[in-house]
C-alpha cells in the first residue's frame, strides 16, 4: 500500500496542482483508486488523493490553492455504495473507500458537461493567446470532446465588452466560464474581496466592483485572479502581445523582505512574465502588483549600458570601455589615499544586491582599501533592529517563518503596513485574521489591516509620532502589574538580575496607561485592553517595521518589544515572536554580510582578535580593528574636508537619506564619487564614474529574506552591460591591487560559509536540494534554523533592558505645529527608480500629503491645494490630500518621487545607538502656496542639467544597440 504524509507545499512537485489544499490531520485513512490501495491524511479530498497516488482527474474549477467548491463538475467519480457521481473536490475520504475515476459512463458525463460549456465559447484556439497553455483545451481534449451539438445562434455571451483598464492584463468575459476561481482567488489568496459573481444562472458574470472596470475597482493587481483562470478570460498583456513563453527559470523577487519566489518565464532571452512559484516557502504561489507585474525597468530605454567617466560634475559624460571605467577610479581612489590618507576613502553597499555582492564590496573596502569605511542601507532603515535584538535576544534578526502567523492567537502590527509594504504577508496576516485572530495596531495611522474583510475587529492604539517607548512601557507596566506575565518562561529563560531591574523599573506609576496617556494621546482603557490581548493569548506575535526603528529611540523601542515578548514567554515556537519586517528584498542580506563599520560578515565585532586573525588568515591582508565611518560620519567628514572618495553601490542616497540638502552638499564635496546602478538616480548625478549595475534577472547569487530565508537568485538574461555587479567589484579589487579571482557566485558563498558561523552549512548544492535555507544553519542545525531560541538564546539568558522613554527633540510647537511621518504605498518601492519606469505609476504618479479635515479646515486647505511643507531644515511643496486616517495635528507623505523633496524636510535627528535617522517624527507647519519651493526649483534645474550631460553618452549607448540588432 503507498502512503502520502502529504507535506503540503513542500515536499510535492510545485508544477503540478494537486486540485485541493492538504489536510493537516496526523490520522491517515485508506482507500482505494482504480485498484490502487493508499493512505492519505483524514479530510483530504479524494481529488487531491488521486492526484498523491498520480491519478489524473479532469478539473476546472478545482486549484490546491483554493477551498474545494464544486461547480464545474469535472471531477466527477463513481465510489462504491454510494448513489450518483459525487465531485472528487467536495468528497473527502473515509476508511475502505473505492473510488473509479475512469469508465464510460464518466467518459460521457464528462464529455456532456464540456460540451455545455463550449456552446458559449469562442471557438478562436487557433487565435487565442492562451493557446497551448489553457486549462479548457487541455480539459476538452482529455475527455474527447469532438463536436458540440448546440448552436451559437441563441442567447450567448460571446460579443461581451472587453476590459483593458488594468496596464497589465486584459478581462475578456466572452472567454469566462464562471468557474469562480479567480473571485475565489481575490477572496482566499489575496484576501481583498475586489471581485464578486454577479446575477445567477445564466446571466452570472464576474465583475469587479460593482460592475465597474478593473481600474476603477479595488482591484490591487496582485495578479492571483490571472493566475487562477484557467482561460485566456485574465490574460497577461505581456503574454498577449509576445505570445506563449517557451522555457523558464526560477529566481527570487528583488522588491520588498518578502522575498517571493517566481518562474521567470521567457521567450528566448525575452521575459514575457513573471509567475509566482508555488514551490517558493515565503509566497508559495502568491504575488503583488510589483513583483508579478513591474519588471519592465529591466529592460528600460533609461538603463545605463555602457561604464561612463568625467572629471567635474559639469563636465558631459564620456563613454569608455570596462578597463578604463576601472583604471580611471582605481587611480582617483589611489590618488585620493595618497593625498589625504588611509580613511579618506569608503564605500556603501547595497540591500538590492546579492548577497555575494554585498560580501565582496565590503571585503574591498576592508581589504583593498585598508579601513573600516563601510556602511548600508540598514542604517537608515533597520540598524535599530540589529543593536536591539542583539542586546536583548543575542541575534540581530527576526524569530519566525512567515507562516508561523497562521499560528497566533493575537498579532500585534506597531509601525507597519503589510498590505502596502509587504503585501503578499499582509495576505497571509489577513488570512489568519478571517479564521479569528485578534490584531492590535500601533500607528500613527489607520493601516487597511484593520480593514480586513470578515476578519475579526482590530483594537487600533493612534498613538503621537515619537512616543512609542512611552507605548511599550505602559503595555508591559500592566502585564506586571496585573500579574499576566509568563514566570515560568521568565525563570527558566532569562537573567534574573536584568529582569527584577526592570520589573521594578516598569511597575513604578509613572509608566502606566493613565500616566502616559497624556505623552501617547491614546485612552488608557484602549491601552489596558490591548495588553491583556496579548498577554493572555495563547500565542501572541509581533510584526514591526520603519514606525518603530526610525526613531531618536529606535534601539530603545525595540528592546521594548523583546522584553514584552520575553515577559509573555512569546518566544521559542510558532505562532509567537518578534519580527522585524525589513524593507527592501535583501536588507537582512546586506546586514548579515558584514556591511557596518564595526562588524565582520556574520555580525563578528572588528575589535575581537580572535575574529580579526580568522580573517586575515582568509583574506592574506590586515584588516583594522577600529569601526569605520557611518554613513552620517561620512556625510560630515566630506563637508569637512578629510573624506574626499566614495563608492556606492545601488543605493540612491541622495533621494533616501534625511536632510536632502545636507546629503547633496556632502556629495557636491567629494572628489570622486563612483557609482554603479542601473539608471542615472539622483545620487549618479554627482558622480565622477557611473559603473553600469546589472537587475537581478542578470545575475546569479543569493538573497536573504525578513524570515532569515536564504533564496537562490538566477541569472534568465545576460547583464546589458556584459558584467553582473560582482564581477565589477572584483575587477576594482584588481585594479587596486588587492586580488580577487572569482569564477561563480557560488565560490563567494562558500568562502562566507567558512568564515561566518551562522552560514557554516550554507551552499549552493544545498540550496538546490532543500529549495531555501533559514539561517543559522550549521552543524547544530544543517538545515537551517526556521523557529530561532527555542530552547536557548544565543547569549544563554534572554536580557532584560531598561527602556526609559526620552521625548523626541522633534517637538511640535507654535512654529511648528504639525509632526510629519513618513511610508510607503503599494505600487511604487523605496526611491521609485524602478517602479516609477513601469505601469506601476497609473496608480501613484506624485507624493501626496495627507492631512487631517480639522487641519485642512484651520488652514482652509482643500484637496488638491498645493502645500508649502517647512521644517527647521527646509521647505518643499506637495498637493493636499485630504484624509482621516491620521489624527488631527499629524501629516503623512511617500518620498518614492524624487522632485516632491520628502526628505528635504526630515531632520538629521537619528536613534541614540545606531544614528538610524528620524524619519517618522518632523516638526512641520503647512500652509497653502502657489508655486514650488526654492529646492524644488534647484532640482529641476539640476536634473534638467544632468540630463543634458548625458546626452552625448545616451545617443552613443542608442547608436550601439542599433548596430547590436542589425
């Protein structure tokens, strides 16, 4: 007899839909299929038995991935002793079973059923752009349908109106057969309820909204209704306009920390579309509207193709070859060392790279330029994050899997927005919610989470900008004070000296509800609630982001959240845990590389001996034990003269980092800034060297997800430039004299996996076999490591830290009397260089500030005014949004435009520990203006510049593809 433990989605071929979900039950149940005897989990349908035991039942309205519903009845079997011909999707198995699948009277139940259908279908295959990939035709030739009896001259649906609203795909309801998998689809996937059924009987159609067009709708483009269809109904315009991909690759999303697996689908070396990939563990099948849809900056007519040199920043641009791009900025950094010193030099990595390539740009810094001069991304994002986690917890990342959240009781969000930053976790959060679990929210601002359809009422804590220590205390005061804390968990699992520190510290009344409700803003009844949710669930888990680390108390907060969490004992096992949900796809990556100043790949301080000589051995070359320069530290030593060269690799600083006329005056400083990206950013424009940067469909590596997931990246189109990004590094190294002979990114990981404890078992053989790896993963855990601390922590003892709650600087007064905070939207990402060169713009095309009626009205704002937004650093000017989702007194903005000028505004004020700056917290006053700011009209005038500087180079690159086609 075969047995089928049924692992779900992993363990299973991912190329073949098992027609229902797995069962979780540990009792499994025999039965037999056309004479084959098996046992499978109690509860799974006998369609997803025959499809464990490779019985192949016709299906259409059916998809592993969606609840059995039963409507097309293809699926049609005989089991015996029973009347009728049940729906194998519907029908669970029982004990003893036999089932037939296959006989004449199935033959022509089967072929009746398609035959209705197809009397209401276009008979176009031949012109169809589903052709040879379409679940109906595959379906009418498996059960031999050869003619259909019914007439196309009565009532049909075949002239029914195409919608082609949506950039990205099509909706043909002629092609429909309502099978619901695509509303089915919106609800239980994505969970945004966009799409219904409307009418019945033979007047049913889908439509979204109420009846309106796709882009009308609330539609988010996620791209699962696509996915779901089983007929050219949802059709890819991509797809339409290219045809049927012939061959594909699987390769890693490089947008957000989800870190979502697809199927890179091509057409020669022409990408026709990106399919989530069921086998992937962080998204398993699902996807939003960036990675499924906006790769077509990869492909940009703005793409740099070509390494390009000049002398001053007023100087056009000039194209050279590889060797001379890299002889020129070898002899500018040499140069620059020779004159001003060994620390004048540094470099920046970047959390859009691979792992790999983030690795070998710090080891250049480290080893070719001779100091510590490292920095990333992560320190205006998530620094906070490593400082807190490892103080407390002893590892600088998040505890859990993603889907541990189908295990919590109560989810906490605390400066978050899934749906928008994360959406395809913000799918999954709200997928638990429906099935019960309670969410607490602490936001400045109402996030659509709280939204949630059919889910459960989320308790929402508003609290001020800036006062999220305060928050947090007040929490944990009434979990020691009302005695909900775990005791157990405590004296097994932590320092007692630490704790009874803060025991005493947080039970003193100064940080209860009622005294901190006049610093938060939020009633301590709300705040009293909230916390006996969480402390008294059975699993409570906690999700943060940017909200709570861009603050002067970012390390202070999250320590906060890993003493709530150890007091609770929420800590060790799934369905609990602190998770940081990082920003770009592989900001983990870049940490866990090494990139900050003082800290070795795998977190391992400069200052240590023992690591510094492991090194060294490696590495053939002495590496400094001080801590280099922060990227802060580099800014105002440029400006005073001693830092004079910079390396940047695909990070956009000059959009991204606080105080935006600070960072330009900075960069205006340097005497060579060398930077390699795939466009002119902004940052480039002050640049002495612009290397070509390779997308990640150019390249072979690894990123590193939120969840500590290590994902395969692989190449599916060579690089446009001819180099990937860690080939470029390498030949710098050369050039510097520091050698580095690199043949595969996979001889860069193993040389991490022996020098980085955490990755001791980490290779690219293993990652093909296992499909991804949660890091630590070594002898103690040669798999990986998906639930961190659960019987220990990296340090022995979890630590209390006394968390005193300091008022931000950042203070509204008469003259600034607003507090500006700052996030994300769906549809753009981070400095918007990609996004904003797709379709993805239809959606948001400027940053807008939100303001709150009340505010509006004091101001005699209305929305679509355009606003002079000033701070104590500078002003900007953006159109008016009027809007309740923030509280009277706060503002809200995007920065993903680069002309709005969001961080022109935002101070140089940053977390006491790491210098994250403060972006959720600025002094603002508003007023209504007609024209836009000085800045405003600085950059405008300076890109129109630069982009005239270009110009010569651009025509150049455009001369050379012309001859590359012929």
């Amino acid at each position: 007899m075969l047995q089928y433990f049924d692992p779900g989605t992993s363990g299973l071929n991912p190329n073949i839909d098992y027609g229902t979900p797995p069962s979780t039950s540990e009792t499994l149940v025999s039965l037999s299929i056309d004479g084959t005897d098996i046992s499978v989990p109690e509860g799974t349908s006998v369609l997803r038995a025959a499809a464990l035991a490779g019985i192949n039942i016709p299906k259409l309205c059916a998809s592993d991935n969606l609840e059995a519903f039963g409507s097309c009845r293809m699926c049609a079997v005989e089991i015996e002793g029973r009347r009728g011909y049940p729906a194998s999707c519907t029908t669970p198995v029982t004990e003893g079973m036999e089932v037939t699948t296959q006989n004449g009277k199935l033959a022509r139940l089967r072929r009746n059923i398609m035959e209705l259908y197809i009397s209401d279908h276009p008979l176009d295959c031949l012109t169809c752009p589903a052709n040879g990939n379409c679940e109906l035709q595959d379906v009418a030739g498996a059960v031999g349908l050869r003619e259909v009896r019914y007439g196309f001259e009565g009532e049909n649906h075949l002239d029914a109106e195409v919608d082609d609203s949506n950039p990205y795909f099509s909706f043909d309801p002629s092609k429909c057969i309502v099978c619901s998998r695509c509303v089915r689809a919106c609800e239980e996937v994505q969970g945004t309820f966009a799409l219904t059924i409307d009418g019945r009987g033979f007047d049913s159609k889908v439509s979204a909204g109420q009846n309106d067009p796709f882009m009308d709708s609330e539609c988010v483009s996620c791209g699962a209704c696509v996915q779901a269809c089983p007929t050219s109904t949802l059709m890819e315009k991509s797809v339409i306009d290219a045809g049927q991909p012939e061959h594909s690759v699987v390769t890693t999303c490089a947008y957000c920390g989800v870190g979502c697996s697809f199927k890179a689908e091509m057409k020669g070396d022409q990408l026709v579309r990106m399919v989530p990939y069921k086998g992937g563990e962080a998204n398993q099948g699902h996807s939003c509207v960036k990675g499924r849809f906006a790769f077509g900056y990869a492909t940009h007519k703005d793409r740099i193709k070509e390494p390009m040199i000049r002398e001053s920043i007023n100087d056009p641009w000039q194209v050279v070859s590889w060797d001379e791009a890299i002889a020129f900025s070898a002899k500018k950094l040499k140069d620059t060392q020779a004159r001003y010193g060994r620390e004048s030099i540094g470099g920046i990595t970047s959390s859009r790279c691979t792992n790999e390539e983030t690795y070998l740009v710090q080891k250049l810094i480290r080893a070719a330029f001779g100091n510590n001069n490292t920095d990333t991304c992560a320190r205006v994002c998530h620094s906070p994050t490593g400082f807190g986690l490892k103080t407390t917890l002893g590892e600088s990342a998040g505890t859990q899997t993603f889907d541990s959240v189908m295990k919590a009781d109560t989810i906490v969000v605390i400066g978050a927005n899934p749906t928008d930053a994360h959406p395809v976790f913000g799918s999954q959060m709200r997928r638990r919610l429906r099935q019960g679990a309670r969410l607490i929210v602490i936001d400045p601002r109402r996030i659509d989470l709280l939204k949630t359809p059919n889910g459960t009422e989320g308790i929402h804590l508003p609290l001020r900008p800036g006062t999220n220590v305060a928050m947090i205390n007040a929490l944990a005061h009434v979990i020691v004070t009302e005695g909900l804390e775990d005791k157990a968990f405590i004296e097994s699992r932590c320092e007692p000296k630490q704790y009874n520190d803060w025991r005493e510290f947080i039970a003193e009344q100064r940080n209860s509800p009622e005294a901190m409700e006049a610093v938060t803003g939020v009633s301590a009844d709300l705040v009293r609630q909230a916390a006996r949710e969480y402390a008294n669930a059975g699993n409570g888990a906690i999700y943060y982001g940017l909200g709570v680390t861009e603050h002067s108390q970012g390390s202070t907060m999250v320590m906060g959240i890993a003493n709530l969490a150890m007091a609770t004992g929420n800590i060790g096992r799934e369905g609990v845990g602190v998770n940081p949900l990082r920003g770009q796809n592989n900001v983990q990556g870049s940490c866990d590389m090494g990139s900050f100043p003082h800290e070795l790949p795998g977190y391992q301080h400069v200052g240590d001996p023992a690591v510094r000589a492991k090194f060294q051995a490696d590495w053939g070359v002495a590496i400094d034990d001080e801590p280099g320069l922060r990227i802060p530290n580099m800014f105002d030593a440029a400006i005073a003269g001693s830092f004079r060269a910079l390396y940047v690799q695909g990070e956009d600083i000059a959009q991204s980092d606080p105080n935006t006329q600070h960072v330009e005056a900075a960069l205006s400083a340097l005497d060579c800034l060398i930077v390699q990206d795939i466009f002119l950013n902004e940052t480039a424009k002050f640049a002495h060297v612009l290397l070509p940067g390779s997308t990640f469909l150019e390249k072979n590596g690894t990123f590193t997800n939120a969840e500590r997931r290590i994902n395969r990246v692989r190449k599916v189109m060579a690089p446009v430039a001819g180099m990937e990004d860690w080939e470029v590094t390498m030949a710098l190294s050369n050039a510097l004299g520091y050698p580095m002979n690199y043949q595969h990114p996979s001889e860069i990981m193993d040389e991490i996996a022996r020098l980085t404890p955490t990755f001791t078992g980490v290779s690219y053989d293993k990652l093909e076999k296992l499909g991804s790896i949660q890091w630590p993963c070594n002898e103690e855990h040669p798999d990986g490591t998906p639930t961190m601390h659960t019987l220990d922590f990296p340090i022995g003892k979890g630590k209390f830290a006394v968390t005193e709650y300091i008022a931000s600087e950042e203070k509204s007064n008469r003259r600034f009397p607003l507090l500006l905070t700052t996030g994300r939207i769906l549809s753009q990402y981070n400095v918007g260089a990609q996004t904003r060169r797709t379709e993805n713009s239809r959606w948001h095309n400027e940053d807008v500030l939100e303001i709150h009626p009340s505010d509006a009205e004091l101001r005699g704002v209305r929305d679509g005014d355009w606003l002079g937004i000033s701070s104590r650093v500078g002003q900007t000017v953006l159109r008016a949004r009027i809007s309740d989702r923030m509280l009277p007194g706060v503002v809200y903005t995007t920065f993903h435009h680069p002309g709005s000028g969001a961080n022109v505004i935002t101070t140089d004020s940053s977390d006491w520990a790491t210098n994250c700056p403060e972006y959720k917290v600025t002094a603002v006053q508003v007023e209504k203006v007609s024209q836009p700011s000085d800045w405003q009209r600085h950059f405008e005038q300076f890109d129109k510049r630069q982009q005239q500087l270009l110009e010569p180079a651009a025509s150049h690159m455009e001369q050379a593809d012309a001859q590359a086609l012929k």
